[in-house]
C-alpha cells in the first residue's frame, strides 16, 4: 500500500470516474465536479444511474459464482472504484471465508478509503494496490504480496477498460494482465457499449465534462475473450448473465472467461 507521504495529490477540479460512479449509485464520496458530469450525462442518459446498478448487481453474481461453482479463492479487482454495498471481498468472503483479494486503483480518494475495503474476515486477507490498470509490472509485483500466482486467480475487470481508447493497446493490457496468470484462472469482465443512441450521446457528454469514457460494440467486447473458455451464457447484457430471464436490457455487456 502506498505510503502517505507518497499518497499522490488529490484533485477536486477533476472529474474521476470512480466518483461518478459513486454518484450514480447513491453514494456520498464524490465532489461537485463528479456530481455535474454525473448529472449533465443523466440529463441525455438517465438510465445511467439503473444500469450501474445492474453492473453492480452482475459483479455480485459473478463473484458467486467463481467463489462457489468455480472454487476459486483469489481475487485481482482492478478499477476498484470507491467502496458501496456487495464489495468483492464480501461477496467471497460470504461465500469462501478463506478469500484473498487485491484491489488496484489509483484515485486518491479511493486509496484514502481503503482501510474501508482491507476489512477482510479473519480466514482471509485484502490488500490495496495504488497503480494504474496499464503498470502491469507493479500490479504483479505487488499483488504477489497477497496472492499466489501459482494457483489460479480470478481477474476482474468491471467497467475500467472504456478508459483506454484504442482497441489494440486495451487488448494488449488484458493479455499481459492473463499471462501473469496460470491455467484454471478467470476473467470476469463488462464494460459500456454503443448499443443505443442514448448512451453514446450519454458517452459524449461525459467526454465533454473531461470525463472520458469509450464505448464499445458487443463484438469488441467478445475480443477481450479470445483465447479463453467462456462460461455460459457467454458475453451477454449485464442484467442477462445468469439472472431472470425477464431482466430489462442494459447497454453494458460482460462474461467470464477461464484460461485453459
């Protein structure tokens, strides 16, 4: 964990995602710049708000799934955002007590609430990584305080890569990411689509806020797989994947996928 004097400067000009974010789920720690993207994407988008509730709905139903069916006991969640209800480390620990979890981030307003996400049951441990989703280096090298890379992972990637524009350098940083892993580990992943016209102009505004966020087609997102062995249903709507056949659509779309 980084120290506090080494804690990088926080600033409240800047909009972050990991406070709107926040904001949309009903949260309390974000600033009035978070809050005027949030709201001037509401205003073209306001199914914004729902459809984070749903990818954070599809987060708990994943973690289940991999702590329970899957019988996995570590945890690498990149882009961990601010803390709220159903954190990974408490839907595993719920079901696997013995759960290990590293959470990377690098909002220093997140880093200030991490003593919130290190309280891990006593079977098992948290730790928090301040690093950036492309310093693969320093993810892995400080993961490995926690983690046991020769026993499988379940890496989780929940709405971070919409951050890196360009296709190849995206795909490039999941594949380092999954080569650090061994075989029998996960890749659990969803991120935003362009699917309506709603949320691209959603998208848009945000952009224009200095809130950046790139969507991307239900084929792209499918790309993030190659290589993997797609649990069922496969990459679908958030609000699809193993849930009530009746849930409403939703423009983010996400899987899992095993490394052989």
């Amino acid at each position: 964990m980084t120290a506090d004097n080494d804690a990088p400067q926080l600033d409240t000009s800047v909009p972050h995602s990991a406070r709107v974010w926040n904001y949309w789920l009903g949260g309390k720690d974000n600033y009035a710049v978070d809050r005027e993207v949030g709201d001037s994407v509401l205003e073209v988008f306001p199914a914004i708000a729902e459809n984070a509730r749903a990818c954070r709905a599809f987060l708990v139903r994943v973690v289940t799934y991999l702590a329970g069916d899957a019988g996995i006991r570590q945890f690498l969640d990149i882009g961990t955002g601010l803390p709220t209800a159903n954190n990974t480390h408490e839907v595993a620990q719920r079901v696997a007590p013995a759960s290990r979890i590293v959470y990377v981030d690098n909002d220093p307003l997140v880093l200030v609430h991490a003593r919130a996400l290190l309280s891990s049951g006593l079977e098992g441990a948290t730790d928090y990584i301040d690093a950036d989703l492309r310093d693969t280096a320093t993810i892995h090298r400080e993961a490995a305080r926690t983690l046991d890379f020769d026993q499988p992972i379940a890496l989780m990637l929940m709405g971070i890569l919409g951050h890196v524009g360009d296709d190849d350098e995206a795909l490039a940083i999941v594949k380092r990411l999954v080569d650090l892993l061994p075989s029998g580990s996960y890749l659990a992943f969803y991120d935003g689509t362009d699917t309506s016209e709603k949320i691209v102009e959603g998208a848009k505004v945000s952009s224009e806020g200095g809130h950046t966020y790139h969507l991307r087609s239900p084929e792209r997102i499918a790309r993030f797989f190659d290589g993997l062995e797609l649990v069922d249903p496969g990459v679908v709507t958030v609000s699809r994947w193993r849930a009530d056949a009746d849930a409403p659509h939703h423009d983010s779309y996400g899987g899992i996928g095993r490394k052989p």
